[in-house]
C-alpha cells in the first residue's frame, strides 16, 4: 500500500507528554494520528531516511502536475 501525505516528527532530548501534543492537534481542529513506539516502529517498517544528501531537493520543491 502507498500512502501519501505528511509527517510531523517530534523529538525531544526529554520526554514528550504525548498527551499534550494529542490535546493541542485537537484543539486546533486537527485530526492527526500521534503514534509511538511499537506502532511507529511498525509504520516505518524499515523505510530509508531521506536526507539531503540523497534526495532531489529540486524536485521536491517543485510543484508537480
């Protein structure tokens, strides 16, 4: 399955109250998922980072039709 859209990454050098992120999306209107541990680790499943170093950063900024 192919799924297209955003990520939001959050990190922190403490822990994040997820919680809070959670009440803070809604209370804006946003219906995001927050997700962690075993379920990040499943949703990843193994997929490459892309950093700038690889990626076609003028391709990714260019609006495609």
């Amino acid at each position: 399955m192919t799924v297209a859209g955003n990520l939001v990454a959050i990190a922190s050098n403490s822990p994040v109250d997820l919680s809070a992120v959670e009440r803070g999306l809604r209370h804006q209107g946003l219906t995001w998922d927050v997700i962690s541990g075993d379920r990040l680790t499943a949703w990843i499943d193994g997929a490459a980072v892309l950093t700038d170093t690889y990626a076609p950063v003028d391709q990714l900024l260019t609006p495609h039709a």
